[in-house]
C-alpha cells in the first residue's frame, strides 16, 4: 500500500468515462491514495449532467471524450446550461492524442487540463496541489 500523497484530499471527484475498468482503476488509485473523500462514476455524458443536478457539485471531473451517446464534449456543452453551486474543474483524461481534441477541450470553461489515460499518482498530486490548495 501506498502512503498519502502530500495534498489535502479533493472533496469530491466524478470520473466520467464508459470504460468500466478504467473507472474502476481510477476509483481504486484515489481511494489506495486517500485523494478524495468522495469519489463517483458516471459512464457517460448524460449520467454525469444527471448527477450533477440531483447531488452536490464535484471539486475535479475526470472526463472521457470517446463515450457513447453523450461524448465528453457534448457533457461539456450540456454543463453550460446547469447552474452550478461552485466552478468545477475539468481534467479531460482520455486515450485521445489527436491535438485538434486537446485544443477543443481548453475552448470549454472550467477545463483546466488534459492528460493521457491512466490516471496515476503524480497526476492527482499535480491536480489537487496546482488548481485546488
């Protein structure tokens, strides 16, 4: 096991992506890490916008752009319209490596970067360390 990393833990996380193991890897790294004291999936677009309107709004998305039905940039496009509690940080966190995506995605307010999958410890410590303490 893992020792905490240094940073206070995130709230809350929604990992948003069809990919269940994915999701499943990602859960376990934050829970291994005690990065977040809540943490939800969603495994696609419209689940998330879902969550988003019945439950107390997420400090960090990690969101997929390749997802069935709802993609991350139609997500993106479905938050403008909710009216949030607080500002939500977005990290899209994809197999993407098409450049024209990484670019779309930072059009989008509350993105505030763009990683390659999997998600990993120096990721979550770069995330909650620069846009969150």
């Amino acid at each position: 096991m893992k020792s905490p990393v240094e940073f206070l833990p995130i709230n809350k996380v929604l990992l948003v992506d069809d990919d269940a193991a994915a999701n499943y890897l990602s859960k376990e790294l934050l829970e291994e890490l005690h990065a977040a004291k809540e943490i939800e999936v969603a495994e696609d677009g419209l689940s998330a916008i879902d969550k988003m309107k019945q439950k107390n709004c997420p400090d960090i998305i990690f969101l997929d752009i390749k997802m069935p039905g709802m993609d991350g940039f139609d997500f993106l496009e479905g938050l403008k319209a909710l009216t949030l509690s607080k500002s939500v940080k977005i990290v899209m966190l994809t197999s993407s490596v098409r450049p024209e995506d990484k670019e779309k995605a930072f059009t989008y307010k509350g993105v505030v970067d763009f990683f390659e999958k999997p998600l990993t410890p120096e990721k979550i410590q770069m995330v909650a360390t620069t846009y969150l303490n």
